[in-house]
C-alpha cells in the first residue's frame, strides 16, 4: 500500500502510521519517529536540523521549529483498521486515545499484572521482581530477564524447558544434534511487556512511556526454528570434530596394530 508523503522543509517523508514514524523517501534509514516529537494533542512539534534531516537536540540557528499533523490525519483509514476503531473515530480522538488501550493501563494501574504466553503456558510479567512466573506453577521461581540475552533493543532470547517452565542450558562445546523438548523463544524486553511497571520503577513520565510502548493484548513469545540460529554452525563443527578425533584414533589402534604384528 502506497504511503502518505509529507514534505519538511524540502525534503519529502514517507508516513508510516503504522510503525509510527516518518522516513525521508530519498533515504529511508534516515528515520523520524512520532514518539520523540512533543505532542501537542492536535499536532506534534519538534526542531529539525535541516542538514541531518532530522530532530534537533539544539533549539539554535539552524534548526527550524516544526508543527506537523497527527497521524490521524495522514492516513486515517490504516489507523483504523489497526487499531480497530471506525474510520469516524478518527475525528473523534487523538493518536494517544487511539493508541493507548486505557482499558489495559486502568487494569494495570489497579494492580494486575500482564500476562505473555511461552508456547502455551501463561506467564505474569511480574517487573517488580524482573522476572516471568508461570501462572499455576509454584515449582520455580520464574525465568528472570537477567538470567535472558539481549537480542536487540526489544528482544530478550533464552532457551526453553516447557516442562519445568524454565530456563534450559545447552552444552555447545559437545552438542551435535538439535534438542528435541527445548526451544528457543524471543520476548520483548520489560518495558515493552509492562511500560505502566516500568514506567513507575524507574520514576518515567507515564504517558511518555506509553505514547513509545503502549501496552498489548495477547503477548505470546516468538518461537525461533533451530536451523535459523547459529546453533547449526556449532553441531556442524562439534560433529566434525568428532569425526576427525575418531579418524585420528582409528589410524592410531590400526598403526598399533602393524607394529605389534611385526614384532612377532
């Protein structure tokens, strides 16, 4: 679907309601996102740096101050259909009543916890603690996301025992096969799992937080296939390691053998 373009000082941006950014057509890595605008409920406002084509830490010549339209306004059919609103709605509220599920922050503001799936059993995302409890399981304490890797800026990985709702270990320096009852998940990192906990433990501003991570309905963690990983690699060169030592031994017993068999 063709996106809305707005045009800043000059240079053209393609709107992505969306991912909720802007991305300049002529480079599309050059990226302005709506969350770090001031919003204005009406409009959004920034400074822009005309060199960098983007936000402006400095308020100085030559950044130019900049009001651009709500994301409503640009392409209010896609918000709609995303958010599940009508498209009438769309005059009706600003891009933080859409966005933001205030069901959801009242539930959490009142004290209850959200919940992720890991394959199917459900988790309390319990931020307080830093760590995932699965839900009517008292033989763990839970997988805490220190014990997790970081995949990225929203990604936390680990391996997964279903059985033990735990954490597993793998031994790579003699793995050579794929485990079978163990998997490989990918979670959101806290913030994006309880922005309304994080939010009041780190002493953010709420509705900041929320405008960059509104909360989600239905989380479910992310099932990473073994052969996408690079645990492929490491099964490979453990099995020919053990190849090349069983090689080297077989030689060895044969090599034995000759010289014992010349001795008689």
């Amino acid at each position: 679907m063709k996106l809305p373009v707005y045009e800043i000082e000059g240079t053209q941006f393609q709107v992505d309601v969306i991912a909720r950014e802007m991305r300049e057509c002529a480079n599309p890595a050059n990226i302005i996102g709506f969350h770090e605008m001031i919003d204005n409920g009406e409009s959004y406002s920034f400074y822009y740096d005309p060199v960098d084509k983007n936000i402006s830490i400095d308020t100085v010549y030559p950044s130019i101050y900049i009001t651009v339209p709500q994301m409503r306004h640009f392409d209010p059919v896609t918000m709609a259909m995303h958010y599940n609103y009508l498209v009438a709605d769309m005059n009706l509220k600003t891009d933080y009543e859409i966005i933001v599920d205030e069901e959801l922050v009242k539930l959490r503001l009142g004290g209850a916890l959200p919940i992720i799936k890991l394959m199917d059993h459900p988790f309390f995302v319990d931020e307080r603690l830093g760590s995932l409890r699965p839900k009517d399981d008292f033989r763990t304490m839970g997988i805490y996301f220190d014990d997790m890797e970081e995949i990225n800026d929203r990604e936390l990985g680990f391996v997964y025992d279903p059985k033990k709702h735990a954490i597993a270990e793998l031994n790579l320096q003699t793995i050579t096969k794929f485990p079978k009852d163990l998997y490989l998940l990918h979670v959101p990192h806290q913030w994006i799992l309880d922005p309304v906990g994080w939010a009041r433990r780190h002493g953010f501003d709420l509705k900041e937080v929320l405008r960059k991570y509104p909360p989600q309905k239905d989380l479910r963690a992310t099932v990473i296939p073994w052969r996408e990983t690079p645990l492929v690699d490491i099964i490979q060169k453990n099995l020919w390691q053990n190849f090349d030592k069983n090689y080297k031994n077989t030689i060895k017993v044969s090599t034995n053998k000759k010289k014992k068999g010349r001795g008689i």
